[in-house]
C-alpha cells in the first residue's frame, strides 16, 4: 500500500535524527498521509518564514511553539490563535518566542508551525495506546473535562469496524452532545468514525507507532467533517 | 522460557587432539531413541482420550493429593464409561498398579493427582506411557513449572498445574474433580474456568438447578493449554451449544481475542471476569465487546444467560410482550426489562381481536394482565396469539401461583404450548417456594424459569445481544478504509 510505505519512509527521516517523539507538524503530515484530515501545519524557523507561510496557508492562522521538549504549548503560552495579518503575525511569533523564554528557558526552540485556523466545533479527543496484553487499542473520549474529569472514554482493539467505531462513540456518557441536544444540529459522527478508523488502522499496520494522540479533534455539524487540530505520536524505541 | 532447548554454545578454541588412551576403550553406550519434538497433540486428548491413567500416592502425607486422588479414583469409577488405569505409588490401594510401565493399553490422559515434588519425579515416566494430555493438580513456582515443561518435548498437552478441579465430560461421564457428588447431567453448557473455586461453585449451581452441561474444564495456572486454545476446540464440539469462559488475565489478549470472535460466530460465548474497577479492565471489556462475547456479572448470571441461550433461539428484535396473572409483577417486569434496553411491543390488532373475542375480560393491553382467576387455558390461547404476533420478538410469562387460582399443574400445559414456538420466552415465577415449584415442572422443558423478572430481563437481553451478533455475521464485511475522506473538507 502506497500510504504505508510513504508513512514508513517518514517514520524513518524522524529516526534518522534520532528523535521518539515527533513535533505536532510532523504528526500532522503523517496522519494526513494516513487519510486522517487535518489542519495545514508548517515549521517557520523565523519570521520572515512565518510570514511567508501565512500568506501560502491564507489567513487566519495559528501559530504554535515548535520544540521537542515542550508537550503542553499552551501551558508556556506558546500558541496564539486567529492572526489575521502579517503584522499579527510578526506580533505573535515575538509574543510567543519571549514567553517561551520566559516559561521554559531551556528549551530547544526550532522555530513555530503556521497553521490553518478552523471554526471552534465540538471537540473530542482520539488516542491510541499499546496495550501490554492487547496490543494496539484506540482510545475515544469528549474533549476537555470530560476525558480529564469525568473519565468517559471508550476502548476498542486495532483495528476496527466501522460497527466497533460508531459503538465506541455511542458508549460515552456525553454522547447526546453529539447526536444533538436542545436544538443543536447533530455532529458529523461518520466523519468521526472515519478518523478512529483509520486511526485504528494506521496503529494496526504500523507497529512503530506506540503512542498517539489527537486532542482537539473538531468534530463539525453533520455532512461538514472533523479535522485533527493538535497530533502527537511516539514511536518505539530503538 | 525454553532454555533446555537451546543449542550449545559452539566451541572457540582449537580442538586438541585426544591423548592415545590408555585404559580399555569401554562399550559404546547407546543413547535411548527419544520421540523427536513435536508441535503437541490436539487438547482433544483432554476430553475425549481412549483411556484414562489416574497416578496417585495413597499414603502421602502432605496436602490435598491424597484426597484427590481417591475423589478422583471415586468419580471415574462411578460415571466414566471408559477404561480407567489407576497407579498407587504407594502400592496399596487395591485393583490398582504400582508402575506406569505396567499399563499395556493405551492411555491418552494421565491425571497426576501427586504431591509436589512426585509429580516432578513421575511426569517423564508418565510421558513415557504415550499419553497426550496431562491433568496437573499441585501447584508450582516459575522453576518447577518450566521442568513440568519437559513432558511437552513428547508433545504431551498439560492442563495446569493447579488445577484440581480437572475436566468433565458429561457424554463419557469422565471426572476427574477433587470434588464428589458433583457430576452434573449432561446438557449444551460448556465451561471453562480458569479458578478452580469458581468453576466449582458454577458446577454446584448448575446441580441444583438441574442445569445441562456438555463439559467442564479448569484451567489452573496454564503453563500450556490456555483460554483460546480451549475456545476453539468447544467452538467446535457439537455437544456445547453455548461456551461460558469464567477468566481472569490471559497471556496473549490477540491470540484469545481472534479465538474468541471466531466461536462466537459459531455459537454464544458468555464471559465473566473480575476486575471492573481496574483500567486495564476497560480494554478487555473492549475486547469482549469486539468479539461479540457476552459479558456477565457473576456466577448466577452467567447460568442465567446460559441457560437461555442454550434453550432459546436468538431474539430478532427489542420488542417484548408480558403475558401475568397479576399486576404487581408485570410492572415490576416492565421496569427490569427497560433496565436492559428492551422496549414494550405494541400488539397488532389481530392479537388483540384474538385475545377478546374469547376471553373480554383479559386486559389485552401490553403488559397482557391475565387476571387471578386465569389457569392453563388462558395462557395458552393467549401466548398462540401472542406469539404468532409479527410485532413480537419475545416473552416474559409471568405466572405467580400464590395470590391466584394458578397450579402447578397449569405450568406442565404452558410449557406444552411453548416448545412449539420459535420465539424466545422465558417464564417468570416470583417469590420462593411457588418457584421451586414452577421450575421443577420447566427445568426438563426448553422454557428457562426465573424466580425474578430482574434475572428474566438480562436472559432475554442475552438473547438479543446474540441475536445481534448472528445478523452481524449475515452482514457484508466492512470495506477498508484507504482513501481520503470525502467529508472533511471546506466549510
């Protein structure tokens, strides 16, 4: 399969420079090369770049710290969301680059990813972990405090049918939120399907990938899509 | 794992030439022919073996092995109507042999019912005789279990160690159990458990409420024959119309898992595990769900749902009728079956016409209320109606024989009237000892009795959760996903 190999090939280029961990643009071509939509992300080393990649990307856009050592972006104040002109942009890339040295003095900065910026949607939260006794399993849960308050995940094996997927979508306590509630038109549940799937998939057939995490995923009215606002994936080790 | 198999280092330095001996060169010593290594025998050998060896020590002093060995020498010679060897190492117990090596006929099942470390002396001996599967009572630490290991280079199976519940085949009447007076009749339940104290009290259960099971196995420590093994010869064995796995960790969740969906494509699986408050708990709950196997709560609820699954067919649809001679429990009916996301099912007009014209009394509104007065005619004109209801998936019969006219006798003609339906119905009778009654009269029958709607209500659930799975296997497979998503794109 064509995507499998390109996904190897690009798992290795990550090796290569001997990094685990892949920075959020890289998670983001590679899922994309998976079939799984997400925003347009690219690395600026500075400025000047930043700005010549908001112009490609179109405005608005989102700006991001780009460093391996930094996990929590907005928890050093590293992203700054709907610029809407290079002068915003310029503002930004130096408002983030002091923060950052403010918050996490240390950190090896490459730079920031300009990204597409999408509407706000109802978000959720797509994972994959490896299962000491079972191996690849996919994780589901409602964004914010309903995965990190209340717990409400759900659990399937990779890879899944698209039953497994809609089942696992419907076994969160906040599934009403998706189906819609009190007038607000239901979400777009078969695109979500379709990303747990191929997460499922991607996890199954590629054995290198030990950890993934798609939290935001924007989940849009039905018949409009979701898209994978933030990636991180971990390979194996060795 | 397999160090013994390993090959030995090769040899670096230059090899020396020998010295010119000196003393007489000695008669070279054959080395015995050892069966080469391989792959093991089917697990059918544990079940279903021509000939049985039972090894004991009459006279040990340590432990449990001497009771079991004379439960199990009790057992087989009462029910197992195959040929049963029994060794006594001690040489005392009468009809039985002192050696292994005495037995001329085939054995393909040895149950070693030894102390510890006898059990490691004699487990070559007795792989020796030919055997092909192995019951392994005492239990054992990482070291010893790797020597038991041993026995495999013949390809023997091992079932344990310790497993001192054994296996049954009620067909054969084969037992090897530390437990007496507990065969149970012979049915389409299919057991497997991996602790021994579990599966006995699934057994005990089973006896007392007159509950058929095909065969029984417990699973002990597992150093070789596992879950998925075990699932994938009973998925196969036509006398177990239903698998019920009672299980803690399995070693491999892939190997288990593919076995699993695989007989539950055949027949029903029922699982019950502990450990809910556990996270890792949630990813085999996962698995469960992925391979269609049904889970339960507990000991009850698993012969509960077995037993349905076994009598029953698969229910089509949600939609459920309650047929009572009272109120009071119909309601209470309504409400356990809601629990369990089945739904009332709106009569067609015919049904009702039907129930009407011949008894204008019966409120024939769904719950169907019977009235205190209704005996065996009632019922019966009312369930023909009922269940030839298109609108119809299931139903809950109530009959409560206290507080109403209703016989026990009436239950021996409603159940007449059942066995010839195709749909799925299972019989409420609440209270204590008026169910004692009514399921004395039903347990031969293919009708499951209750003595509550709660318990009721999850065997019907079970039976739409496998009515779920077989139009699942009707259904297409499902496409791979390859290309790009159509959905997500411009807004």
């Amino acid at each position: 399969m064509a995507a499998k190999k390109s996904v190897l090939e690009f798992i290795s280029s990550i090796k290569a420079k001997k990094r685990r961990e892949l920075l959020e643009f890289e998670a983001k071509k590679l899922i994309s090369i998976w079939g799984i939509h997400t925003t347009h992300a690219e690395l600026a080393h500075d400025v000047q770049e930043a700005v010549k990649l908001a112009r490609e990307i179109k405005y608005p856009v989102v700006l991001k710290v780009a460093s391996p050592d930094i996990i929590h972006k907005s928890d050093v104040r590293g992203v700054k969301v709907g610029l809407s002109s290079e002068l915003d942009v310029k503002h930004a890339f130096e408002e983030i680059m002091a923060n950052v040295r403010a918050n996490k003095p240390n950190a090896n900065v490459l730079g920031v990813t300009v990204q597409e910026y999408v509407p706000p949607a109802r978000e959720v939260v797509v994972g994959m972990v490896h299962d000491k006794t079972f191996g690849p399993t996919v994780m589901f849960g409602l964004g914010g405090v309903w995965v990190d308050v209340m717990k409400d995940v759900s659990f399937r094996l990779a890879p899944l049918t698209r039953d497994d997927a809609l089942e696992m979508i419907s076994e969160v306590k906040g599934y009403p939120l998706l189906t819609g509630t009190r007038g607000a038109p239901p979400a777009d549940i078969e695109a979500l399907a379709d990303i747990i799937q191929r997460v499922g998939q991607l996890a199954a057939e590629v054995p290198e990938i030990v950890e993934m995490d798609l939290n935001p995923v924007f989940v849009f009215d039905k018949g409009k899509g979701a898209v994978a606002v933030d990636a991180r994936i971990v390979l194996r080790e060795g | 794992m397999f160090k013994f198999f390993k090959k030995k280092p090769m040899r670096k330095k230059p090899i020396k030439p020998k010295p010119i001996r000196k003393r007489p060169i000695k008669p070279k010593v054959v080395p015995k022919r050892v069966a080469p290594i391989r792959k093991g025998y089917d697990v059918k050998a544990l079940f279903e073996p021509s000939g049985v060896v039972i090894v004991g020590a009459s006279d040990a002093k340590t432990g449990t092995a001497p009771a079991l060995f004379r439960s199990a020498v009790d057992n087989m010679s009462r029910t197992y109507k195959g040929k049963t060897y029994i060794i006594d190492l001690s040489g005392k117990m009468e009809g039985a042999f002192k050696d292994v090596k005495k037995i001329r006929e085939k054995v393909e099942l040895a149950v070693l019912a030894l102390p510890q470390n006898l059990v490691l002396k004699n487990v070559k001996k007795v792989a020796d005789a030919g055997v092909r599967a192995m019951v392994v009572s005492p239990s054992y630490g990482q070291e010893q279990r790797r020597e038991l290991l041993g026995a495999k280079k013949q390809g023997v199976r091992i079932l344990g160690p310790n497993s001192t519940m054994g296996v049954i085949n009620t067909r054969t009447g084969l037992n090897t159990s530390l437990e007496r007076e507990m065969m149970p009749k012979q049915g389409g339940i299919a057991i497997i458990s991996q602790s021994n104290s579990v599966g006995a009290a699934v057994l005990d259960l089973a006896c007392l409420r007159g509950i058929g099971i095909s065969k029984f196995v417990s699973l002990g420590d597992k150093i070789d024959v596992d879950e998925a093994e075990l699932v994938n010869y009973l998925s196969n064995d036509d006398d177990a119309r239903v698998i019920c796995i009672s299980m803690g960790d399995v070693r491999d969740g892939r190997k288990f898992v593919d076995a699993l969906r695989a007989a539950a494509e055949k027949k029903p699986v029922v699982v019950l595990r502990a450990g809910i408050a556990r996270l890792e708990d949630r990813i085999y709950d996962a698995a469960f769900k992925q391979a269609r196997a049904i889970r339960v709560r507990d000991v009850e609820e698993m012969l509960d749902v077995a037993n349905a699954l076994a009598k029953q067919p698969p229910m089509a649809g949600d939609k459920i009728v309650i047929i009572s001679n009272a109120h009071g429990p119909a309601v209470l009916a309504m409400d356990a079956m809601h629990r369990e996301g089945l739904t009332l099912a709106k009569l067609d007009e015919k049904t009702v016409k039907g129930i009407f014209q011949r008894y204008p009394d019966i409120d024939a509104a769904n719950p169907i209320d019977l009235g205190m007065e209704a005996r065996a005619k009632q019922y019966e004109l009312v369930m023909k109606n009922v269940l030839a209801d298109p609108n119809v998936d299931g139903v809950i019969v109530i009959n409560m024989l206290k507080s109403s006219l209703l016989d026990v006798d009436d239950m021996r003609a409603i159940a007449e009237v059942l066995k010839k339906f195709k749909k799925p119905v299972v019989d409420v009778a609440m209270g204590g000892e008026s169910y004692v009654l009514v399921h004395d009269v039903l347990k031969d029958t293919n009708v499951p009795a209750y003595d509550s709607p709660e318990r009721a209500s999850r065997a019907l659930k079970a039976l739409r959760m496998y009515g779920r799975v077989k139009e699942k296997s009707k259904a297409p497979p499902v496409p791979k996903v390859t290309k790009k998503p159509k959905a997500a794109r411009k807004r």
